[in-house]
C-alpha cells in the first residue's frame, strides 16, 4: 500500500520562528562542545555507551539495563539490528512518571500484546541512527511492537519532548548531554515523523480493518530521515537556509 509522504510533514528552516531556531543554534553548539571533548580524547558518543560492557552482539542493549535519570524519567539504549545500514541506533523514551499532566495512552481493544500501564507505561520518543565512526546520520519513528511501548498520540509525545534529560554521568556524561542536544537541535523534524508516524498507523488501520496494526511485523519504521548535524548548525550560525541543512 502507498502510506503518507513524510515530506508533507516535515518544517522548512526558513519557516520556523526566531525563538526555536535560537534553541536550535543553543543545541547544537551543545552537541558540537560534546563532541569536542570527546574527539581529543579519541572517543564518540557510542563508544561512551559501548565501553566497559560486554561483546557487542546485535538486540542486546547497552548500557546493560539502559540508562535512566530519576528525576527526568527519560531512559535510553542503544543496539544494532540493521547492519547493512548504520553501525547502531539510539532508541530515546519517556516513562509514566515523567509526562505531562494528563497524558494518556489511546484505546486500543484490538490489541493482541498487553501494553505497559500505569507506572510501567513507556513512551518512545524518537530513535537515532549512528555510522561506524559515531556519527548521527538520520532520525526514524517506529511501530509499537518495535519498543514495546504504550501507545500514545503523537501531540502527547511531542509535548514529551522537552523533557528528555539525562542529568548524571552514566554511563558518559557528554554522551548524555549530547543526546538532549540532538532531541532539541531536531525538534520541529521530530515532531514531523510523529505526526507521520500516527498518519502511517491511520492508513495501516484503513487497508488492514479488524486488525492489530501496532504488532504488524512488516511494519516496523515509519519514517526515516536523514540528517547532516555540522550542516544544520553551519546553516543555523550563517542565517542560510539551504534545502539540504537538515
């Protein structure tokens, strides 16, 4: 079947107002800093997540048990299952007690698999694609049975967002701040493979009626984006924006 073009999603940089370009401009300075001190040692974010851990063998995640912030309640991983295509990805969350007041998962009495509730519930925000070098180089959104998650409207998830914040130094503190950065640099995109996201599972429901989309097993990504960080902040610093910043 023909799902929704994700370019009918995603922002222009042009298009977006003074206020978020500066929070941009603000993150990605972050995740070039993080960066920074990081390379003169010789290291990389994954290699942050990696290190001291054991043989990197593909579904297992790493840090073992993730990492996760009680205060913030994001929590994180990172694995690697699609080799001809990345090294790894970062997939990023938000549990129960750190989303805003009233959220509140869909109704969903097609489920075949139980989904987390109450305190257990689990968000997945976004997940993060890395080349061998440790590199970011795209942005995907997932089905449900992906991540296990609950499920919830992608307006509820974008107002997620903002509170993803790793405040501690497990298991690399600039490899967590990097990766708030990278969430905040590519918010307005992340919130268009949301919007897409939920618009791909709206389709999938319509040619598949009575059926439970969300464990569908030939539906795994909904929406893939690539990205350039450097040229983005480059573009962000210079006032240019070129079609390809992102």
């Amino acid at each position: 079947m023909t799902f929704p073009a994700l370019e009918d999603y995603l922002p222009e940089l042009n298009a977006l107002d003074v206020q978020q370009r500066a929070q941009m401009l603000a993150a990605g300075r972050e995740i070039r800093e993080c960066r920074r001190v990081l390379y003169r040692g010789g290291l990389n974010v994954v290699g942050e997540v990696l290190r001291g851990q054991a043989d990197f063998v593909e579904m297992e995640h790493f840090p073992e048990d993730d990492v996760f912030d009680p205060d913030s309640h994001a929590q994180y991983y990172y694995h690697a299952h699609r080799g001809a295509v990345e090294h790894g990805h970062f997939h990023t969350f938000i549990r129960a007690k750190g989303m805003p007041p009233g959220a509140a998962p869909i109704e969903w009495p097609l489920a075949n698999e139980a989904w987390p509730k109450g305190d257990d519930a689990i968000s997945h925000l976004i997940a993060i694609s890395m080349d061998a070098w440790g590199d970011p180089i795209g942005l995907f959104a997932t089905n449900r049975w992906v991540t296990d998650e609950t499920w919830y409207p992608a307006e509820t998830v974008i107002a997620m967002l903002d509170r993803f914040q790793i405040d501690h130094a497990f298991p690399s503190w600039p490899t967590n701040r990097w990766l708030g950065a990278m969430l905040r640099l590519y918010r307005p995109w992340i919130a268009g493979l949301l919007r897409h996201r939920d618009a791909v599972i709206a389709a999938q429901m319509k040619a598949l009626p009575g059926s439970d989309v969300f464990e569908d097993r030939d539906l795994e990504i909904t929406g893939y984006l690539p990205i350039a960080p450097d040229a983005l902040l480059d573009a962000l610093e210079s006032g240019d924006d070129a079609e390809e910043a992102a």
